[in-house]
C-alpha cells in the first residue's frame, strides 16, 4: 500500500471506490489517462517545458491549487459518513 498521504490525496481527488481500485490492483495509467482521471492536472511536451512547469509550480501564486482547498468541495462519490445506496 501506498504511504506518506497518496491514499488520501488519491481519495479525495478521484473518490473513494476508484481509489480503492487503483490501489489495490496496482493499476498503472499512462499521462492521457490519469489526465483523464483527474490525477495529474497538466502534461509537459518535453524536459525543458517540464522544468519551467515544475519552478511555476514550486512558486505558486498564494490561490488555492488543490481542489479540496477551494471552497464548497465535496469528495466525489460522498465521503466517510456517507451510506451506500442498496439497489
């Protein structure tokens, strides 16, 4: 199992069922689908386009950049309190 908050990170970024899934099967997922998945927010066309993402990440602009640190976010899927719904 994952360590040092990926689980957590990965729960609140994709729910509690999808995380569980990659998790546990140790699912790997190229750049365009964890993309898609909402994993990675941006993908870089080379190292040097990399390197400029990543010191434009280091030295953020004071907003919030995760999205359950923005206001009214709720984990996709509900979170711990909530019940699954019997079909």
């Amino acid at each position: 199992m994952p360590g040092a908050g990926g689980v957590v990170r990965l729960t609140r970024l994709v729910g509690l069922q999808e995380a569980i899934t990659l998790i546990s099967q140790g699912t790997r997922l190229k750049a365009e689908k964890a993309m898609e998945k909402g994993l990675i927010h941006e993908i870089a066309a080379n190292e040097d386009d990399m390197r400029a993402r990543g010191h434009a990440w280091r030295w953020p602009t004071p907003t919030p950049s995760s999205r359950w640190d923005q206001a009214g976010y709720r984990i996709p899927g509900g979170g711990r309190t909530t019940r699954p719904t019997r079909a």
